[in-house]
C-alpha cells in the first residue's frame, strides 16, 4: 500500500476464489450488487447488496466473489495510529458511513494522498471504522432464520427438498439456486486443482461429468481444468 488507507471499486465479471490466507491489511468490503462468500475458520458468511463486513489485521479467511459482484474496499495500514477492531464480521453502516462510499464510487480522480478529495473522505472513515461493532451470529443478514437454514444446506452443497423460502433466497441473492450450486461447484473444484488434484480426479470427487465441469470452469471462472 502507499497510503495508510486505500479504497478501491472492483466489478467482478468472473468468479474469483481467493486462497485462505492471512490479510496484512485490514479492510472492510461492501457488497453493491451480488455476492461474496467469505469463510472464518468453518463458517461462512453471504455478503450481498448494502451489507458490510470488517476482517480485521492477521485474520485467517478466504474471500469468494461470485460472477457479476460490484463491491468496494477499503484497506487499512498497520501504520495507522487509531485504534481498529480486531473482530470480524458484518457491521452495520450508518447513513453517513454509506453516504461517504457512494462518493468514493462517484470521484474520477485516481489520487489518494492525505490532501486530496479522496483522501479527505477516507481520513473521516478511519474515525468511522473505529465505532464498527462487528458480529457473525448471522450467516446472513439479509434473510431469515429459516432462509437462512436453506442458504446453509445450499453452501454445503446438501440439495433442500422443494422449499418455499427457496424464492427468496433466490431473489436475495439475485441469481438462481442452480447458478449458486454452480459457482459452489467450480469453486470446491480450483481448491482441488490448487492441491494438486488432475481433472479427472476432481470430476471423480464431485461426482461430476468431466466435460460439464470443464466446461463450467471454463464460463464461470475462465479456468481450465
């Protein structure tokens, strides 16, 4: 990083699986449109449209980001004096908290040094970043318990029995359940691949047809397996 605080928009047209890895930052990534999945030790939790989540310096996580998500971030450095959570979570954003993101989204200007319109919006979220009171009791926020419950199978890649909360968990996520399974699929198979696993072992282990995973590796995630 070259400043202490640094915010970045991102569109993600593929799907991106990030290694489990311990951060050297901490950031704080709000979901505009879509989804991200991000995984503390064996929870995982579902980021979508408006909801925040702070992973705090040295957290051991992986970062997901499903086809079609725009979201922003917001690193910070160790070299920053004021005190910072040092728990993750979802936090809640408050109206001006919000207000300052959609700036940053809307400024053309590239600089973020400490005197710039940028970075002036960004020193005020440093004190900002300091009232975040993060928390995981949800897998979820933006569905029920009972939906909740269903997204939970889904991420386990257990198929739910025909269900009415499957509508809304689709609606909340913004795709299908099976473009979900899908990505979920993709996903299990780049770990494989990373680990060292060929082809056809992966298709083997996911009980999946080797040229329909190629071919779903190759369109959701332009990887080759």
């Amino acid at each position: 990083m070259n400043q202490a605080i640094e915010y970045t928009k991102v569109e993600q047209s593929l799907l991106a699986v990030g290694s489990r890895r311990k951060n050297v930052t901490a950031y704080l990534i709000t979901v505009n449109t879509g989804v991200a999945l991000l995984r503390l030790g064996k929870h995982e939790f579902v980021l979508t449209t408006g909801h925040g989540f702070w992973v705090p310096f040295e957290c051991l996580h992986a970062l997901t980001v499903l086809p079609g998500c725009h979201y922003h971030m917001i690193h910070f450095s160790a070299r920053l004096q004021q005190p910072l959570c040092q728990q993750a979570g979802f936090v809640t954003l408050t109206p001006l908290q919000n207000a300052l993101l959609h700036e940053l989204s809307q400024t053309k200007e590239q600089s973020q040094t400490n005197h710039s319109p940028t970075g002036r919006i960004l020193a005020v979220i440093i004190d900002q970043a300091a009232k975040f009171s993060p928390t995981t009791q949800q897998l979820c926020p933006a569905l029920s318990a009972k939906q909740q419950s269903v997204l939970k199978k889904l991420l386990d890649r257990q198929s739910p029995a025909a269900d009415e909360h499957l509508s809304a968990v689709e609606a909340v996520l913004g795709m299908s359940i099976h473009e979900l399974e899908a990505c979920l699929i993709v996903r299990e198979a780049i770990r494989l691949s990373r680990s060292g696993r060929n082809a056809a072992q992966i298709a083997s282990e996911l009980e999946c047809q080797l040229d329909h995973l190629q071919a779903l590796g190759q369109t959701l995630a332009d990887y080759q397996f």
